[in-house]
C-alpha cells in the first residue's frame, strides 16, 4: 500500500511552518517503511477524493476564506473525509472544517462540517502565545505549540477536544483545545505541532494505517521533551 498524504494549499494555509507537518508525517511513515507519496494542492487544482491523510495550516483571514471557498466548491476534501481519510486540520485550517466561522469580513459563514464546532470573533484580546495541552486519550502526553488566532471556537456536546489547556487560550471554551472526532483533527497548535510531538504524529498517521511499530526518533523525543520542560516543568 501507498499511503497518500494530501497537503492543501500550503501558500495560502502554511503560517508558522505548519507546512512541515507533511515532512515529519513522511519521515516517520518511511521510519516503518511505508511507501509514501506527498501531493501537493494548490489553488486551482482538484483536491484528489482518495488521499489517506488531508493536512490544512493556519493563515490570515483573506487566504483563509479564499480557500474554504476553493475547497467547498470542490468536495474533494469532505468525499474524502466522508469516507474515512485522516484530516488535520491547524487554527485557520481547524476553523474551516467547523460548521461556522467568521468570513473575511467577519460575517457568520458555513465552514466544511466535518466537526461540530463554531468559530467567533469576539472583543477579547487576540489569543497570542505558548499553548500547553493535556490529552486524556491515544496515550498521548502533553502536547506543547504556539498559538496566534483572533477567533475562539466552541465544540458542540458530542466533540471530544484534542486536549485540556494547562498554559494558553486554545479553543475559548471549557478549558478545552483542539478536536478530535473520529479521523479528524483540529488544533490551534502550529510549531509545526508534528515537529514539536511526535506522539500526535503517530496518532494521526496510525488512524490511517492501523498499529505501527516504535519508532526511537532519539532527536524528536528530545526536542518534545525539552519544549514540556521549559513550558512549565511538566515531564510527562
Ligand atoms: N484567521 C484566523 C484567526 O485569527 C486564523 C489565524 C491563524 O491561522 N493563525 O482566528
């Protein structure tokens, strides 16, 4: 098997190298000698409906509604995840496969519906910073990113969140951040968050190819781990 993954518009979503989630995903599908194939989507072209793992980043408000148009009048990415893909989705990207978010002038607009959530813009301060998470489920330790967003976003009843805030905003709502429903991820998390915990990493890669043997990514691991550690002393 090939596992395909799909990196969509990274010039318009790719704000604080959340293009490089795609990379550390090859690397560490390669480390298990999966056969990958990375496919790049820009603006024009059609998003392919049968990609096993669908990346979106962050970006400004512009490029932001300019690609939640492209791709809701493609389908390509909601045949896809309608299906089964693997979606990640970060902070603009996250917004954009809620129900609502706010368009570029701040009007109330249909976002992909692949989670329930909605996005607001409210008068609170942006929401700038570290952003430290703790997820309850996947064996998942803390996860650390940085955060730049204006919108906050409420998870309806029936969403799990990605992770509970222990430093930083993240969704606004309950102390919650992030979603995780399903295949589907979103978090407000850029760094690249892959780069940053490779445990996330291969969570979202194992939705998409089952169990997967350990990878020692001695470097990673010291790189998360150091990151927790000067977030606030946390080791675990
Ligand atoms: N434009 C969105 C906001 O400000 C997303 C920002 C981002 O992706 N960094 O909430």
């Amino acid at each position: 098997m090939t596992l395909t993954i799909v990196r969509l518009y990274h010039d318009l979503l790719g704000t604080y190298g959340d293009q490089g989630n795609a990379e550390i995903l090859v690397h560490r599908a390669k480390a298990r000698n999966l056969d990958v194939e990375l496919i790049e989507v820009t603006p024009g072209m059609a998003v392919p409906r049968t990609g096993d793992i669908y990346l979106l980043g962050g970006g400004e408000d512009g490029p932001q509604s300019a690609a939640l148009e492209m791709l809701k009048t493609d389908g390509g990415l909601n045949y896809a995840a309608a299906g089964g893909a693997t979606v990640l989705a970060i902070c603009a990207g996250f917004q954009i496969i809620g129900e609502t978010l706010p368009d570029s002038d701040g009007k109330a607009t249909s976002g992909l519906g692949l989670v329930d959530a909605h996005t607001i813009y409210d008068q609170s301060p942006r929401s700038v910073g570290e952003l430290v998470i703790q997820p309850n489920r996947g064996g998942l330790p803390l996860l650390t990113g940085f955060e730049n967003h204006q919108g906050l976003t409420r998870l309806g009843k029936e969403m799990p969140q990605l992770g509970l805030v222990r430093r930083g905003i993240g969704n606004g709502f309950d102390h919650k951040e992030g979603v995780w429903h399903g295949n589907v991820f979103g978090s407000y998390m850029h760094g690249p968050a892959l780069a940053r915990n490779p445990e996330l990493a291969d969570a979202v890669l194992q939705c998409a190819v089952g169990p997967m043997k350990a990878f020692d990514d001695q470097l990673a691991q010291a790189f998360a781990q150091e990151r927790r550690m000067t977030l606030g002393g946390m080791t675990n």
